[in-house]
C-alpha cells in the first residue's frame, strides 16, 4: 500500500491494500526494461517478428493510392516501404505526427521539473513493502523499492537544486530526502532522469491509415504511474 508521510508532523496515513477482497490485494512493481523484455519475446515468439533499432523516420506520406513511408536504416542506407498501417507510437516529439500536421495542443505545467533516480539506500527505515510518499508544502519525495537493491525515488520539483551532474543530482535528492528521513544515506545511483511535465492533446488520433498513440498523441502527469498502467486496462 501507500504511506504518506508530512512535513512537520508525526501523522502518518496509510492506504492498506491488504484490507481489500480481491484475488490481488497488493501492488506490484515490474521494471520498465523487463516489460519491454516480455514484449519483445512475444512478438518474436508469436509472429517472429523483431524490432528494427535505429530506424529513423524520414518522410510519411499518403494519397488515394495508400501510405509511403521513407527510412533510414541503422547502416545509413534509405528505404521506402507501402505498409497498410503506420502507427505512430514515437513519443512527445513525434515524427509521424509532424508528417501529418496534427496540432498537440495545451502546455507544461509551469516551472515544474520531475526528478528521479534509481539508487541504493542505507538505513532506509521505512520499510520495503510499501510505497512511500513524503510530502512538504512546496514538494514531494516519492520512494519505491525496486526488484533487486535499489530504490526509485522521485521528487516532484528540485528548483533551484535542478541539476544536471550526477553527483550534484544526488547531493540535491540526498538534502530532500533528509528533510524528512535524517537516517537515510542514498548510494551512488545506477540512473537518473528529468523531464518537464506536459498536459498535451492531438486534435486527431488518425488520419487515413495512420493512427496516433502513447504519448505521441497525449501526453499528462505520470502521478500515480497511469500511463502504461492504464492503457494495458
């Protein structure tokens, strides 16, 4: 379940999933990477099919006489292929919906800059088992423990302490999280990451035989973790 955890008080409220009836009464944590690993077994084993890395999008086009798409292969050469579907599943800064002139409307929500890190921690003495939230007037920390050692801990807007350095990142989520854990000691970390925050939505999801998906057709807060989540439900 959940623990929240405030700033300047010893309150701490719990959202226990265990209490609920249901086959699965709990969360589980799944790496990205080893989604990714399943999926691509299943296409391989399923349609023998692999993905093609380093492929780039050049130029998509389509008339009454279907699609045309234009690649530039990992070895640098050129391709033109005639598929009967393009799905455009690239991203925010979509190439497939550049080519098809679809606006992505809205805008970032305002100087906010997420934060996160996979990394080990000493003497993290609020346990394992759950996901914990540490909440401050103008902040959070986000802690979950990941398969393996490691922790991901996210924190919802560093400010002036945005860095770009690895050390200096750490330092920066080290003072955050000491705010409210002064026994923890984060490790040096595996990875990290940012990202501005964006509330953005295409104008169309398809045009002809193109379809629009993922990010590169909306794109909202990851609070929650609802983006992959949801979209598999």
């Amino acid at each position: 379940g959940f623990t929240f955890n405030f700033e300047n008080t010893d309150a701490k409220p719990l959202l226990d999933f265990s209490v609920l009836p249901g086959k699965y009464p709990f969360i589980t944590i799944y790496n990205q990477n080893e989604t990714e690993r399943v999926l691509r077994q299943h296409l391989e084993a399923t349609y023998s099919f692999q993905p093609e890395w380093g492929t780039q999008l050049l130029a998509l086009n389509q008339d009454e006489n279907g699609i045309r798409a234009e690649l530039r292969l990992k070895d640098g050469t050129k391709q033109t292929i005639a598929p009967r579907w393009v799905i455009g599943a690239d991203g925010v800064r979509s190439r497939v919906r550049e080519c098809l002139g679809i606006a992505y409307e809205g805008d970032d929500y305002e100087e906010n800059v997420l934060q996160m890190m996979d990394v080990g921690i000493q003497d993290f003495e609020a346990g394992d088992d759950w996901i914990h939230y540490f909440i401050g007037q103008d902040k959070f920390v986000l802690v979950i423990k990941l398969p393996g050692s490691n922790y991901r801990v996210l924190i919802s807007d560093l400010g002036g302490a945005n860095k770009s350095n690895l050390e200096e990142t750490r330092e920066a989520f080290q003072g955050y999280l000491s705010s409210f854990d002064d026994h923890a000691t984060l490790d040096e970390p595996r990875w990290a990451t940012k990202w501005r925050v964006w509330k953005r939505m295409t104008t169309a999801y398809r045009k002809g035989g193109v379809f629009l998906a993922g990010d590169a057709a909306h794109c909202h807060s990851p609070s929650g973790g609802s983006g992959m989540n949801v979209g598999m439900q």
